[in-house]
C-alpha cells in the first residue's frame, strides 16, 4: 500500500518534526487536556512511530493505538518504542478499517497520508469520524509547492511532472495528490467539523544533505513514468542540483499543510 522504506522515514522524521504548525500542534493538546483522561489516539498509516514520538511526550498519560499495513515498518515501531502498557499495534489495511478500532478513540492522527488516498477513500474515512464525532489531525500532507532557491529552467516541469504522478493509485484508489489538502479540509467543514489548516513546508538547507539526496533520487521514477522529460535532461538538472545542495543559503522547499479537524460542539 504505501511501499515507504523505513530508513527513509527515520530520514526524514526530523524535517517533518521541524515542519509541524506549532499553532496547529498547541490547539491540537489544548482540545485533548478538558477531556477525560487518559485519552485514546489511533495513529493511522504510522509508519515506524513518529507521529507518536513527535507527540506521546506531551500526552504521557494518552493510550496509543497504532495502525499500519506494512509489516516490516509496524515492526520496526514496535523495536524503537518497546512494549509498553498503553500502545497498541495493529497490522491492518486502511481499506478495509476494523471498525472496533475507533472505539473510545478521542482524536484520530495521521502524518503525509492523504495525499496518497483518493477522494472515495478521504470520503469514506472523515463519514466514519463523523459518526462517532472523533476528531482529526492530519499533518504534512504534500501540497504541490516543489521549489529551490537556486533556480534551474526544468524546476517547475519536474515538479509539475511529480504532481501529476502523485494523482496515481497509491493502494487507495485514484490519489488526490497535491489537492488532498484542499479535499480534506472542505470535507471535514461540510461534515460538521470545526477546521483549522496552516503550512507545514519542509525548508531543506545544507544541514539536509543526506534527505535532499534521497528526495531528490525518489524523483527519478515519476518523471521517467511521466515521460515529458527525457533522461539526459533529467541527469543534468539531477546534476545540477547535486551541485548545489551544500552551499550556504541553499533551499529545497517542499510544501505541506496541516489539519484539525474537531467537532463543533466540542470547541
């Protein structure tokens, strides 16, 4: 379903903690400390766990239940958190959601999830949230800005070309890729949620060598698929890019939004 590798995800656990909106992350504990402790988050698409590192340490009263489809990365979870009394883990497809899983759920969490789902899905998943009136924080979810700040004339196709193959089917249908954001947050408003969203944009400098190498080398499939942009092309704007990545003042920006998605009532 996702085909995420974990040593990219322990890559860029660091950027993506940088990257949270702190005004979304502070209404985010401020909605969870009224209510009935200990709270219940279901982490869904948890990967290796770093939505629940990013957060447990504020909420160390909270019980966890964290839900993946892959294996290998649910695994890898379990051997960096430990067993510990108040997480579950759960090796399950989002597809086909085990219902129970939302019971005495308080708030459900996700990280750069969305984007890979289609608008059925999205659909489908904020109705079940609604039902139950659980809210929602969906964090990093990709937007489409794909930018540098030392420019190269192929910049906006490659990026325009990634855009277009992140609408491909990622394991949840026809993808909304770079509009997941939008979908969302007008899904969430039209189901009787309470919406805040804000920019969570990964700002990549030299201390980012290493994840704007792999980011950059994850590029190179989508374009070829693509096809508008032919190989030696590719290699020379790669090239290029290479080049720059250690200079001082040196950016990749890769955007993101964040979304809390709460019952109105509960406000």
């Amino acid at each position: 379903m996702s085909g995420f590798d974990k040593e990219w995800l322990k890559l860029r656990e660091p950027a993506d903690r940088q990257a949270r909106s702190e005004p979304i992350l502070a209404r985010f504990r401020q909605y969870l400390d009224p209510l009935r402790e200990p709270h219940v988050i279901l982490d869904v698409g948890c990967g290796t766990g770093s939505t629940y590192r990013t957060l447990s340490q504020e909420l160390p009263r909270s019980n966890w239940k964290l839900l993946d489809y892959e294996s290998v990365l649910l695994e890898e979870a379990q051997r960096l958190i430990g067993l510990q009394d108040n997480i579950e883990f759960h090796c399950q497809d989002l597809n086909s959601l085990d219902e129970t899983l939302l019971n005495d759920v308080s708030i459900v969490t996700a990280s750069a999830l969305f984007d890979l789902c289609s608008a059925d899905f999205c659909d489908r998943f904020v109705a079940r949230l609604a039902d139950r009136r659980i809210g929602l924080y969906a964090a990093l979810t990709y937007d489409g800005v794909m930018e540098w700040s030392i420019r190269h004339p192929l910049d906006a196709q490659i990026a325009a070309d990634f855009n277009l193959h992140q609408r491909f089917d990622k394991g949840f249908g026809r993808a909304l890729g770079p509009t997941a954001a939008g979908h969302l947050a007008d899904l969430c408003e039209a189901s009787g949620f309470s919406v805040e969203t804000a920019d969570s944009p990964w700002h990549l400098g030299p201390s980012s060598a290493k994840l704007q190498k792999e980011f950059l080398a994850g590029l190179q499939e989508p374009i070829h698929e693509i096809g508008n942009v032919n190989e030696l092309e590719f290699k020379t704007w790669l090239d290029f890019r290479h080049s720059h990545i250690d200079l001082n003042g040196s950016l990749c920006i890769v955007g993101h939004r964040d979304l809390l998605a709460l019952p109105r009532t509960e406000m």
